[in-house]
C-alpha cells in the first residue's frame, strides 16, 4: 500500500510505501523513512498530539533531540503527523551499559564520561528552552553509530509551556513527584537512573538485598534502598564505583542515599580513565573445573575457530593460538574468516567490505550496508539482498564468490549475532542462515509485542532481549534439526545484559541466564539451572574443539561440569 502525503517544508507531494519506506510500527503510531525524513504517521490522525504542541517543539534547540520539523499533512490538508530527522544508524543506548559490549567496541570509560556530558548539556540545553523530557528513560535514548553523540528520542511526551506531561516508565520516576507535578529536578532524577547504568551496569535501585525480593526494585525506589546500601550486593558483572567521575559519583549519593534533589555538576575534568577490572584465575567454581588455556598483555574481543585452528583478537592484535600474527590497525572489531587455516580478515567501514590476507595477495572489495558473522561464515546486506560470501582455496589461491540467500528489506531490518529480525506493519520475521546456502526467513508472532533490543542465534538455538511495558524479557527460541519448528520459553522481568551462551556439537546449550546462574538444555522442555558457575553474562563464551570455553578480560579458560557420584 502506498500512502500519499504533503509536507510543506519539503514543497511536494510525497509517496511513502509500506514495503520499501516503512521501519516500525508503536501503539500510536507508524515510522516511515525517506532520504533524510522521519515521517511519523498516527494510526488515527484524532489522536495526534495537538498541531501547537508540535509547533512549540520545534523551539527545541539541541540538534541531537529528535524534535518535528514540519507537520504531515494528507492530500486533504489534515495532519497526520511530523517528520523530524532521520538517523539510519546508531544502537540502543542500553547496548552501552554492559562492559562487554564496551570492551567490542573499544569504549573506554573516559567515552562513557564524555556521553554523559554531552546527554547532561542536552538535558540543560532543553530545561532552558522551557520544556521539561518527562519520561527521560533509555529506550528515549540512543547513542551514535560511532557512539559520540546522545540522540534523544519520542519527544511527543515532552512537557512544553503549553502541554502538561502525565506519564513516564516507572523505572525512572521520581517517588518524590506527587499528582503529576513534574520539575527540572524530576528530569535529573531519571537522568541520574540512566547515566548511572551507563557508568556502572546496573539499575541504582537493583541488584541484591536480603529483605527485598529481585523484582521488588520498585517498592526499593520509593523506600531509598540504592546500589548505595551496605546489605546491596551487586552482580560482578557490573563496573566499580571508581569509573565514576568523582563530582557524579558525590552526586549520585546525594541523589539515592540522601534523597536530594539538585542539577549535577559537570563531571571531572580530569575523570579517571577507569580500567575495567577482572576476577583472577578461578580454579574451581560451584559444578565447575577451569583451566586457564591463553594468557595475552590485553583484553580478548573475539575468538575464531574452525577444525581445531584458534584464532583470538584482542583489543591491539591478532594471535594465533599464543603466537602473534598481527598488530591491530584501526579501533574497528576484527573479524576473520579462517580458509585453509588462514586468516582472512574482515573489515566493515563506509559501506564498504573488505576481505584480505595478510600478503595481499587475496584483496576483494564489496559494496555493503551491514555485514554479519556466523560460525566461520560471513553474510552482507546490500539493496535489500542478503548475500552469503565464500572463499575457497584453490590449489594455494583464494578464489571469492558470493550467492544470493535471502531478500530483506533494509529500512525494516535489523543485524544481530547470527540472526536478522525483520518488523513488517504486521509481522515479525527472522531470517537466519543456519548451513552454507541455507536460510530460513518465516514470520515469529511472539515477537510482534516486543522492541527487539538485541538477539543471538548459534546452532539451532536463538535468544531474544525485548522491551515491553519498560521491562526487559528474555524469549528462547530452540528450533527443530531442519529448522521447520520452534519452541519457545519466555523468561520475563530481567536486567539488561548481553546475550551469552555457546551450543556444543550435542546441541546442548549453555546459556548464561542471571546474575549467578546458568542454564543448560537441549530444548525448553527440560532446563537445569547450575548456581555459581565461574562465568557471568560479561565473560563471553565459546565453543572451541567441542568444549565450553570463556573469556576474563585477557585470559581464555575451559571449563568443564564435575558431575557428583
């Protein structure tokens, strides 16, 4: 279906397609994109916020908060809705509160520090414009393809000098708000909430306390028990207090401990580089037994393997097994493709996709808008094609080729580990590639309610992390040996955190699942939970040579369940 609309700023007549231009679909409303346009259109134009409201936004003035441009309107002249800028790349800011996820893409804890500033003076910047954000939470925010700038997000809810604000995510509400009466102070209390994960990793109000149940961070909140607490523990997988710059962290107190209320000073000058800490060699760990198998000078990112060759990238160089085989050139991810028991690595930058060997004497260039990797095989999406790339050693020379697997549609699409989700106006759609040549695409009706934050699939396993209602949840997927079924477990309520698990060559999963817990399975219908496993969500796991292996910070350890006789 095409939809025909005017835009006066743009001075013509526009035809949005629901195929080719659509990108999501909210409660309220639908989000199409179009050169550099947004268009957000309501599903009934009588529930669009009012044309003033829409006019008194544009005053807004940071350029890194989505504010409308101009109204939608049909070919009757009735508003339909706004377009405001469009931002084709960027990530979910919540990706930023794991140090995994930090530790991937080389962002340091002075990165963190200056995002804060940046989101802090943005927030500023919209108080003195006379507006107030409301319901300042993280899925209202999203971070930079290159994670610099802070993009705010949904600002139909804003409060401006005409329009009153009524609602917010309960996970940032002030419990010192009474009957809606929102503030400037209100604002930096939900600030607070998230800058506070961005530094550390948790929810101020969440982790461990003897008298509160884990979902009861709510009755917490209104009662002032924070992170802050001396009977609050909190997971390992979280940063140290010490990455916060010292007037945030003095701050921070004043806001959970003392229940003050105040504008946060800028952060430190000279904030602490804050590096990541690890948990030393661990021997033995509830069910376990590890071992340490490789020991490099830097942080391990990535490992790769294939028929018993090892592959490990680090945050400066590349290793064979212990041996150094390259420096790392740029703060991009390295990815490689093992051929024959050669590298060939893998660059992604400008659209562009690059695979060479070391020599040289392999070097092939590709037009690429995304590139994805799956167990030693490497996928990209150009114009709405998914495409699958092969290198095969013929008789010492690499010869590259690459076949068509699935169609797609970009705007609509989003990569993961393994697995693309695609969001139609009706329908949720997974496309994953599970052998050379083989893919699935089909639509997954439990999806259709979430906001897909991130997803991983290896083997025949794939997990998703959504958003519903402000709360995270966690669905398993475990599809059958020809992938033609699924079934699926819901695990609802759970903090932010990678996705992290590895299959093993039986199809037995392990998949990290809490704080302090794991999950085996095979399928959904029979689950063992082990406690106090040597890992958590921020070590990484892998399957190397049919075992069970993780990453802590610089080191590579096995590790192998003692089974009670």
């Amino acid at each position: 279906m095409k939809i025909n609309v005017f835009v006066p700023k743009i001075g013509k007549n526009i035809i949005l397609d629901d195929t080719r231009d659509f990108i999501a679909r909210g409660g309220q409303a639908a989000l199409y994109g179009k050169n550099q346009y947004a268009f957000k259109i309501y599903h009934d134009p009588a529930k669009m916020i009012p044309v003033k409201k829409i006019q008194e936004l544009q005053n807004i003035k940071p350029d890194n908060v989505l504010k409308p441009i101009d109204i939608i309107y049909d070919k009757r002249k009735k508003p339909l809705g706004y377009i405001m800028t469009l931002v084709k790349k960027g990530h979910p800011i919540c990706k930023l509160f794991t140090k995994s996820f930090k530790t991937a893409n080389t962002i340091s804890s002075q990165d963190i520090v200056a995002i804060a500033q940046k989101s802090q003076m943005t927030v500023a910047d919209i108080h003195s414009g006379g507006f107030l954000i409301v319901d300042l939470n993280e899925f209202n925010l999203m971070i930079s393809s290159d994670f610099v700038t802070p993009i705010f997000l949904d600002v139909d809810s804003y409060q401006t000098p005409t329009f009153p604000a009524n609602a917010l995510m309960e996970s940032v509400r002030d419990p010192l708000v009474q009957n809606n009466q929102f503030t400037a102070m209100s604002d930096w209390f939900s600030w607070a909430i998230v800058t506070f994960q961005l530094y550390v990793g948790i929810h101020p109000y969440k982790g461990s306390h003897p008298n509160y149940k884990r979902k009861e961070w709510r009755k917490r909140m209104d009662e002032g028990i924070s992170v802050f607490n001396k009977d609050v523990s909190i997971p390992s997988a979280c940063l140290p207090f010490s990455v916060i710059p010292k007037r945030h962290l003095d701050w921070f107190k004043e806001i959970f401990v003392n229940n003050g209320r105040s504008i946060p000073p800028l952060p430190d000058s000279m904030a602490p580089v804050g590096i990541i800490t690890y948990v030393s060699k661990i021997i033995r760990s509830g069910n376990f037994k590890t071992d340490e198998v490789f020991s490099y000078p830097d942080a391990i990112v990535d490992i790769f393997t294939d028929f018993g060759i090892t592959y490990i990238a680090t945050t400066s160089a590349l290793y064979r097994d212990s041996k150094q085989v390259a420096k790392k050139k740029r703060k991009n991810r390295t990815l490689v493709l093992i051929v024959s028991g050669k590298p060939v690595i893998i660059d992604h930058e400008a659209d562009t996709l690059k695979l060479a060997t070391f020599d040289q004497k392999f070097n092939v260039q590709e037009s690429a808008s995304e590139i994805m990797y799956k167990d030693n095989r490497l996928y990209s999406v150009y114009v709405d094609n998914l495409f699958e790339h092969i290198i095969t050693d013929m008789s010492g020379k690499f010869i590259h080729t690459k076949r068509l697997v699935s169609r797609i549609l970009s705007n609509q699409a989003k990569i993961f580990d393994g697995v693309i989700i695609q969001r139609s106006l009706n329908a949720s759609i997974v496309i994953l590639p599970f052998e050379t040549g083989k893919c699935i695409t089909r639509t997954v009706p439990e999806l259709n309610d979430y906001r897909i934050l991130n997803a991983k699939a290896e083997g025949n396993i794939m997990v998703v992390l959504g958003e519903k209602n402000g709360l995270y949840h966690r669905l398993v997927f475990v599809f059958s040996n020809d992938f033609s079924s699924y079934d699926i477990r819901l695990t609802e309520d759970v903090s932010y955190s990678d996705i992290n698990f590895t299959v093993l060559p039986d199809g037995l999963c392990v998949l990290v699942s809490g704080d302090s817990e794991i999950e085996l399975f095979k399928d959904n219908s029979k689950v063992k939970v082990v406690d106090n496993p040597p890992f958590d969500s921020t070590m990484k796991l892998f399957n190397i040579n049919g075992r069970v292996h993780y990453v802590n910070g610089n080191k590579v350890f096995s590790a192998t369940m003692i089974t009670n006789k």
